[in-house]
C-alpha cells in the first residue's frame, strides 16, 4: 500500500481533533489491544507486524483456472508481460461461476519481482464474470473495465475523506483494488450482486489512515453495472506527545461497518442498511429508477 505525502493543513486539522479520537495509547505497543474492529487489526497486522494479507482476489490458486485461460477470455489484445494482477474467486453465492479481476500497464511491462497489485493510475483493470462447467471448461458471462468510464461516488467517513477525493472531481475511484467481498447480496430476483472493495492510504510523520468502500455489481446478462458504492472502514493513528521514558503517545480513530439486505423492497430492489458493527439504525439505501442505483434515503 502507498501512502500519499499530506498537505500542511491536513496535518493541523488532524492535531486539532486528536482530542476528539475515541483511544489514546500511551505508546505504539499499546495499540494492538485497542483495536476493536477486524479492519483495523487486519491493518496493523499487514504494516506494522509485517505479516503478508490474505489472497482475497484469488491471485494465488485462480479459482482453479488456467492463468493463459483467464488472461485470454477477459483481456486478448494485452500480452503476458504487461499484466500486473490476476486473480479469480469461486462465486460460491452463484454456483458454476467466477468472479475475476485483471490489472494491467499500458505503457510498459511489469516488474516481475514486485507483489501483485491493482493500483489505480499506474494500470488499467477489467473486472469479469466467468461461467465455468463441471469439466472445467470456463466461457466469458460479463466483463467491465473499471477505469475507464465509471462515475464513481464521492464518499466520506464521518465528515472525513481521504486526501486524494480533494482532488477526484465528480468520480472518486479508489487508489487501489484489495478484495471480492461475495456475501449473499441478493438484491432482486437475478443473481446475487458481485462485490468488491476499494482502498486509500495516507502517511504523515508518525502515523497514517486507512479507508475502505465496498462497491456492488448487478449482473445484466452480458454486462456488469456498478449500482452501489459506501465507505465500509476507517483507521487512523496520530502520532501525539513523547512520554518521558522515550515512547510516544497514539491516538486511534478506527470506524467498520457492515451491509445489510433489507426484508423490504423498492422498485423490484430490496432496500440496504449500512450500519456500524455491533451498532443499531444506520443509513438506509432504497434504489432510484432515475439513477439506476442504490440512493442513500436523507
């Protein structure tokens, strides 16, 4: 994950409101038992622990699938050389499918030593949908470039964004691609919606933030429609004052929440509840014919 270099007044909005983060650790070491949400511990884990992240685009198995296979059913005219991210998940929610993701550079090949990737900017992605038989014998359903195109929705974290939707304009794609999320997100009486969160990092001396968003896809015969997009996490760690005994005090902001398909429907589209884990209420999405999506209901 790359963080991205904080403007000035960033850094001094965020030194007003440490007060107002929900812990204070007394020092770095003391901020792993503070962590409450599987989000912010999985965080800690993977920058500060050093463990590697699970394989949650499938770049390792490939959902069984031959890497030749994938790369020609979803991306034909782009050679081996260029491709930066393959991976693939069994769709478990819709039997005899595959959800699968390609990251590649227009300009030049890969680094054939670096980890697999999916950062916006630096490559162009295709998200596809596969049907595969019992023989194993797999045929493109839907695929979609994610880059190119997309309105992507402003989102926000209780009043706060990342750095770079400054900077988005009307579309705010993530910096980077991490993970299917294939829950049971039946939205209407098609298949199940296919999901895939994004990510943001940012890094300012003695700390940095996390965001994730979660995105759903309807499958529409032969093509894939972004109809929902939502901030799901939040992690922040501002460094603040020295101890006397050469430690350093945190202050921890972490927020995660869960999506939940509504018993009631609108429109042919049962309703969304994105509420904050272990809490109650929450916002309440309904879809909009006019916007052919999920709204959030004001």
């Amino acid at each position: 994950m790359r963080f991205r270099r904080p403007t000035l007044a960033l850094l001094l909005l965020y030194l007003a409101t440490a007060s107002a983060f929900a812990q204070r650790a007394k020092s770095l070491d003391a901020v792993p038992a503070l962590l409450k949400s599987p989000e912010a511990k999985a965080v800690w884990a993977e920058q500060m622990e050093g463990r590697r992240a699970p394989d949650h685009l499938g770049t390792r198995d490939l959902a069984g699938l031959d890497a030749g296979t994938l790369r020609q059913l979803l991306v034909p005219d782009v050679a081996g050389d260029r491709i930066v991210l393959l991976g693939a998940r069994r769709w478990v929610q819709h039997p005899g499918h595959v959800v699968a993701l390609v990251c590649y550079r227009d300009d030049a090949p890969r680094n054939a030593s670096a980890e697999p990737s999916c950062e916006n900017g630096d490559t162009a992605q295709v998200l596809g949908v596969l049907r595969v038989s019992d023989a194993g014998d797999a045929q493109l359903v839907a695929r979609l470039r994610l880059d190119d195109g997309i309105a992507w929705p402003l989102l926000s974290w209780g009043g706060e964004q990342p750095l770079r939707m400054e900077d988005a304009g009307a579309s705010a794609i993530p910096e980077r691609w991490e993970r299917f999320d294939l829950a049971a997100y039946r939205l209407s009486s098609g298949a199940p919606a296919l999901g895939l969160r994004g990510g943001w990092s940012e890094g300012y001396a003695g700390g940095g933030a996390f965001y994730s968003a979660l995105y759903l896809f309807e499958l529409r015969g032969a093509t894939l429609k972004q109809v929902f997009g939502a901030a799901m996490s939040m992690y922040r760690d501002i460094a603040g004052s020295w101890n006397d005994d050469g430690t350093r005090a945190h202050d921890i902001e972490e927020w995660a929440g869960v999506l939940i398909v509504e018993p009631r429907a609108h429109h042919g589209y049962q309703d969304l509840r994105l509420r904050e884990r272990g809490g109650r209420g929450g916002d309440l999405y309904r879809w909009s014919p006019a916007a052919d999506g999920y709204r959030r209901v004001e």
